[in-house]
C-alpha cells in the first residue's frame, strides 16, 4: 500500500517546533497529503517552513479526509514527548475513520487499552517509534576495538539543532558518489524515514551505549564501510545530556561533525551557550579518553539568516575553528562530505 500521510501538527506547524513534520515535508513530500494545524490554516508548508511544496496546512481531521489519507503521522515532540490530553479524541477519530497512526511519543500509544482495542476494531495498525523491542536492552561489549567500518556521528551544540538534517544530506552525497553507506536512525523522526532503528531516548540508561552499538554491529554484518549514526540531544543540555553521553560511547565514532545554529544565543533553560571552539575540545575529549577520533567540519542551521548571512557566519566559522563549514539543506552537503573522506583517507577521494 501506498502512504498517502495526514500530518498532525495542531498549533506547532513552524521551522523549530514540528520536527518530525519538518523532516517528513522535506525528504518524503510525496507520501504528504496535507498538515493539520488550524492556526495557519489556508497556507502552505512552503509558506510556513520554506520548504515542503503545496502540501496544504488544514483546519481539522475532517478536512484532511477529503485528501484520501491512509495513515496520521503525529508530526510534533513536545517536551518530554507525552501525547497532550487535547489530542486524545482526535486519535479516536483518526482510527474510527481507519486511518494506521505513526507515533514518535513517550507515550506508546498501542499500550494504551482503548486506543489498542479501538485500532483492532476498524482493522488499522499504531506503529510507536518509540517502543522498544526487548532485543535491544543490552549493555555495550566494546565492538568498536575490531570495527573496521568507519563510523560518523552528529552532535550538537544544543538540541534540536539540524543534526539528523546534516547527516541525512551528507548520507544522499556519498550514496550519489557511490559510497557504500547506511544511516543509523536513533530517534523517532530518523526512523520514520529510514525504516529501522533504535529510539535511544526511551532506552534504559544502562543499555543506551549496547543498544546503538547493537545497530552499528548490523550494519556492520550487512557489509556498509561507512556508517553515519544520527545524533541526539547535547552533551552541555541540562536536560538531555544523558542520552547524548550514552550515544557518543555506544558509537565510538571515527569522525564527528558538529551542528551548530549561529543564530542561538541560549538554550531553552536560558543559559548560554558554550563557545563553538571549546565544545569541539570537549567532544574530542570524551572520545579520544577511549580511541582518536576527530570532529572534522561543522554543519550549520542558518535559520532565520538569509542565504548571504549564512555563507558570511560559515566562513567566519571557519577561520576561527579551521573546519570546513556548511548549511548543508540550503547549499549542498558536499563540504561535509569531503571533510569527512578527506580525514579517511587524506590522500584520495
């Protein structure tokens, strides 16, 4: 069956606060047929995000039936990611008119009784991203000393700050060069769009690091050379810094590529960010404790500058750190790309 996807985005359809939607809108907008959110209702997701087509922004899930949907993608992760109570009759809704529902909240909604008994009723299924299957609470074994893939991974200068987005375009650029290479997703939305994965923010703390390790060792198995592992959350956010500590040592990355939004000033505890050059150090740091490894570019998230302010903050971001910096969504990712070979092999590419 074909998806023919309804977004739910209720009064969070915008660039930073409908993340999922975001990242559905702008690598597979053929499967979108509209987004619910009635407070820009009568635009487009072009208009509201700059990206994402004609897909219409609709008032209500009735409105959105008359696009022939298959399935309902909550498209936000609020904080904490618990299914807010004014959604709950919506999803009843949703599955009384036999639409599957796609879900990257805390709350895994098949366990929910009525929700579960309602799907089975109308024939329809909830997928929760965020479930995790028993196979992947696993403490980590150390893999990493006989790995002979090169592995990558994002990190960031705060949360929800393009990491997933950096490593996706860098993904397509080695593929198009014919590189033999995978994505890892770690969360929710990465999932949604590569069709496996770990959630790691709904893992038990002890088994974060085997569990990621667990889905480098797959990949590993199934032949890729390049392995490019989706960061999460930031290792100086008050708030999810845990997860991003556990990633970082269940992935044990050759190379790392830093996303940074140059237009953040503090995170959402207001607090002030970090210096770029010494989050660098830092990042190196907990790695190189174990093995070396290299934070090689950096990728940026020029929200809010236009397309000259942006190529003026990466070139000034690279004169001070000396890294090879990039929008890799609006310019291409092939500075990233290059880095990153270039470190691998600094003599071919």
């Amino acid at each position: 069956m074909q998806r023919k996807i309804l977004i739910l985005a209720e009064g969070r359809f915008s660039p930073l606060k409908s993340k999922t939607a975001n990242a559905v809108l702008a690598y597979l907008p053929q499967e979108v047929v509209a987004v619910v959110d009635s407070t820009k209702a009568g635009l487009t997701a072009q208009q509201v995000l700059g990206y994402g087509g004609n897909v219409p922004v609709i008032r209500t899930l009735k409105d959105g039936l008359e696009f022939g949907p298959t399935h309902m993608l909550i498209g936000i992760a609020p904080a904490g990611g618990k299914l807010p109570e004014i959604w709950c009759e919506m999803l009843r809704e949703t599955l009384k008119a036999r639409l599957h529902i796609l879900s990257g909240l805390h709350t895994i909604l098949s366990d929910d009784p009525e929700f579960a008994a309602l799907a089975e009723e109308c024939g329809v299924t909830i997928t929760d991203y965020r479930k995790i299957p028993p196979e992947s609470e696993v403490i980590a074994k150390g893999t990493w000393r006989n790995r002979k893939a090169k592995v990558v991974l994002t990190v960031g200068t705060d949360c929800n700050i393009g990491k997933m987005t950096a490593l996706l375009e860098v993904y397509r650029d080695m593929l198009k060069r014919g590189l033999n290479t995978d994505f890892v997703a770690t969360g929710q939305t990465g999932m949604l769009l590569r069709g496996r994965g770990i959630a790691v923010d709904h893992v038990i703390g002890d088994y974060i690091a085997g569990c990621i390790e667990r889905e480098i060792d797959q990949s590993v198995a199934e032949g890729y050379e390049f392995i490019l592992v989706e960061g999460q959350g930031s290792l100086t956010h008050m708030g999810y810094s845990g997860v991003t500590y556990g990633l970082m040592h269940g992935t044990m990355p050759d190379a790392m590529i830093m996303c940074h939004q140059p237009t953040r000033i503090k995170d959402d505890y207001g607090l002030v960010l970090p210096d770029l050059s010494r989050l660098i150090r830092l990042h190196e740091e907990v790695i190189n404790i174990f093995r070396p490894t290299k934070v090689v570019a950096i990728g940026l998230n020029s929200v809010g500058l236009t397309d000259e302010q942006s190529k003026q903050v990466a070139k000034k971001i690279e004169d001070e750190t000396g890294l090879p910096t990039v929008d890799a969504f609006r310019f291409g990712p092939q500075k990233l790309t290059d880095a990153l070979l270039d470190f691998f092999n600094p003599n071919k590419h």
